[in-house]
C-alpha cells in the first residue's frame, strides 16, 4: 500500500507575514522527520513491503541545522524589521513633537476702490395730486379718463350745482340791500352835519347875546347844550355809515366767495400729468373736500425713496450720481440724482432717508415699479477686506490672529466695517500686507511660534 501525502494548501493568504511563512515551513519539516522516524520503526508488514530508509546520524543532524537556520532566518526576518520600524515611527513622532505647528497664512490686501451699494425701492411720481370737488352737486360731464394726458388749467368735469346758483342770486340781493343801507346812512350823516351847523352857529350867537347881558345864561348854557347834542349825533351817524360800509364790503366778499366757488364747477388740471384714477361718472353725486375725482400724476420726473444704512450714510450726498435697473426691462438702466436726503437716521432701523429722481421723458418707467437703486461711489481710502473665517469673536471683543516677522502669534483686536457675507470691511487694526491665520483655531495663543505656509488660492 502506497502512502499517500496530505493534500497542500493551493494558496496562501495574501496578507502572510514574513514571520508567519517561516512558521508553518518549521512546523512542515519537523512534521517530514517525524513522517521518516515513523517508517524507519515501521511495522513488520511495512518493512516486508520493501526496503526501509534509515537516515543516518550526518543527515538528522544535517535536518536539525536547516530547521535551526529557519528558524534564525525567520527571526532576523521578523523581529528585526519591526524593531526598525518601531524605531523610525518614535523618531517620526519625536520630529513632529520638536516640530513648530503649521499654519495657513493670507496676506490681506485693500477692498475696491469703489463703494458698492444696491439698494431697493419704489418708484413715485415726483408731483401727484388728488382732485376733489369744491361745489357740491352732481357730475354734469366729465372729460377725461385714465391715461389721459392732461395740461395745466385744462377742464377734467362739470357739476352741475343749482343750489349754489340760488345762493348766489341770494348774496347778490343781499349785496344790494347793504348798499342801499349804506346809502341811507350817508344821508342821515349828511342831514346830521347840516344840524350841528345850525347849532354851532345858534350857539355862537347866544353866546356873544349873554356876554352883552342881553339874554340870560340859562338860555345860552340850553343853546350851547343842543350843540354838543348834535356833535355826539354826527358822530353817532359817522359809525353808522362805517357799519354799513362793512356790511357792503361782507356782502361783496361773499358774493365774490360764491363767483369763486360757483368757477369751481368746472374741475381743472392742477399741472401738467397724466390721469392715474378716475373714481365718478357722469351723474355721480359730489360733495366739496369729500369726494374724490381724479388723481393726477406728473411723471416726466420720478422718484425713488431708499433706505441707506448707518454704515453707508456719510458717503451720500447730494447730487450724487445714481443708477436705476428694473426687472421687466433687463439690461438697461436710468440714470438718477441724489436729490436730498433727510439727514437724520430712523431709530428704529437705523437707516437715513433718501430721494434718487429720475428723467422719464420717453414714459418707460411707470410710478410704483420696484426698481435697485445703485448708489456705487468711489473711495479714496479703501478698508481693509478679510475673510469671515479668519476673525476670533471672544467676549472682550473681536481680534485676529497676525503673524509677526519672527513667526510668533499676535491677537489684534480689529473694528468691523461693512458686511458682505463671505468677507468683511476691517476699518482699523490691520495694514495691508499683513499675514492673518486664515482659520484660527483654540489653540492659537499670544506669542506660539509657528511655521506659517501660504494658504493656496
């Protein structure tokens, strides 16, 4: 019977270490000298079956070397490496112990050279007017609608109005009676002068009878009474005629109010403009101050009212350029002015007022559009602009991490300007040409030394 050898693995795994093949090679040959030793002192049958092999003492102790010097090979192949690598991963972590701590550096440099600021805001007529009745009284025509192009002075509607006819009639009849009341007056103040004459003169002449004694002074004192009686009466009729004078002049003022008001039926255009409402029709009935007629717009000129803010509000004034761009007419723009500013800032937005006006005098731009308003400017000075990023927000306020000429960390407490998101106007506390820490972490401190790398772009 033929002995048959165990069936070998086909394949070792992938991952067998050195150390580990050196193993199982050791386990196989001692397995081999124990496979001889079994044959040599086999059974009978097996040595009848054929001559057995007795290894000699030269070839055990020839096996026992090759086993020894496996078994050294594995271990210089083994341990050896790994106390090498052992030894360069401690000098690696020794060298990145001793090393300085790495970091990203960005030089900063100035913002633009140009104030950018985009603002929205409604677009007004700049002059609009609402129309109202002044007569009370029903609308006897009306000449015009919507859209209507109008010109100053020119009609809008009638009202008919017969109750302010009659009054009229009534003020004119009133104005006659005071004229005729001042009339009489006159005459009565005519009649009162000729009386105080005839008195005076009577007067005079018993005056000079009791100096000669030919009449008695009880006469003379009742003829010198009579006189002063009929001053006071011219008098009397002097204030009569000037009442009746006021009278007149109430009774024509009046007269005059009613002419006045009676024009009024006929409803003019304020101004030049464009008819933006129509709210009667013919028959409608109107009071005065109450009802509303028209409303009209001039819109060869527009407006827009914007709020800066508080941080932007000392680089408006006034007759600044602006420009105007609305959504439903893309690519173009309008050119505006800063007309005034209300020099004061709201407390509740903290935001300053602004009028921008703006030509229209092809009528593109209608009132109550939503327009951006872009009131750009130069600036002679920019700030400073840094990433968000780089900024250390603590309690006692806010700094950055600066690396000095000598690689050591300086926290400079900086002042925030504008906001634009991703970075931020510095307006004092850095210079340009500084290097910032571009993601400072915990553990940047005053004065650590590091080994700056400039961060890539």
């Amino acid at each position: 019977m033929r002995h048959t050898e165990p069936d070998q693995p086909e394949f070792q795994a992938v991952d067998e270490t050195t150390e580990e093949r050196l193993r199982r090679e050791n386990e196989e040959l001692k397995r081999q000298l124990q496979e001889h030793k079994r044959l040599a002192h086999g059974s009978p049958h097996t040595a009848s079956a054929g001559k057995v092999w007795h290894p000699s003492s030269i070839t055990i102790w020839s096996i026992t070397l090759g086993v020894t010097l496996l078994i050294a090979a594995a271990f210089l192949g083994g341990y050896i490496p790994l106390k090498k690598r052992e030894s360069v991963i401690l000098n690696q972590a020794r060298e990145q112990e001793e090393a300085l701590p790495r970091v990203d550096v960005m030089e900063v440099g100035r913002s633009t050279s140009k104030s950018d600021l985009e603002l929205p805001g409604n677009i007004q007529a700049v002059t609009e007017a609402p129309i109202l009745a002044r007569a009370d009284g029903y609308v006897k025509t009306r000449m015009v609608d919507i859209g209507d192009r109008v010109r100053s002075g020119q009609p809008l509607a009638e009202i008919e109005a017969p109750e302010l006819d009659q009054q009229v009639l009534q003020a004119r009849a009133n104005l006659q009676q005071t004229t005729a009341a001042l009339d009489q007056a006159l005459a009565n103040q005519r009649q009162g002068k000729a009386n105080m004459e005839l008195a005076r003169v009577t007067a005079d002449r018993w005056k000079t009878l009791a100096g000669k004694g030919v009449v008695s002074r009880q006469e003379n004192d009742q003829y010198q009474a009579q006189y002063q009686a009929q001053v006071a009466n011219l008098d009397s009729l002097e204030k009569a005629v000037a009442a009746a004078r006021s009278n007149v002049a109430a009774a024509e003022a009046n007269v005059s109010r009613l002419n006045e008001v009676q024009s009024y039926r006929v409803v003019k255009a304020p101004f030049d403009g464009i008819i933006t409402l129509r709210n009667v029709d013919v028959g409608a009935l109107v009071n005065a101050g109450n009802t509303l007629l028209y409303r009209v717009a001039q819109m060869n000129v527009l407006r827009t009212y914007v709020n800066v803010p508080q941080s932007n509000s000392d680089s408006i004034h006034v007759g600044q350029t602006a420009q105007l761009t609305v959504s439903n007419l893309p690519g173009r723009k309008f050119a505006g002015t800063v007309a005034r500013t209300a020099n004061s800032l709201d407390p509740n937005s903290r935001t300053m007022l602004v009028e921008v006006q703006v030509q229209n005098k092809d009528g593109v731009l209608l009132p109550g559009m939503y327009a951006l308003v872009d009131l750009s400017s130069p600036r002679a000075n920019p700030p400073v602009l840094l990433p968000g990023d780089a900024l250390i927000v603590r309690a006692d306020g806010t700094e950055v991490a600066v690396v000095r000429p000598d690689h050591t960390i300086h926290l400079q407490r900086i002042q925030v300007g504008r906001d634009y998101g991703d970075k931020l106007e510095i307006v004092s506390g850095l210079q340009p040409g500084d290097l910032v820490i571009a993601n400072p972490s915990d553990t940047i401190h005053e004065g650590v030394k590091v080994d700056p790398v400039a961060q890539s772009k």
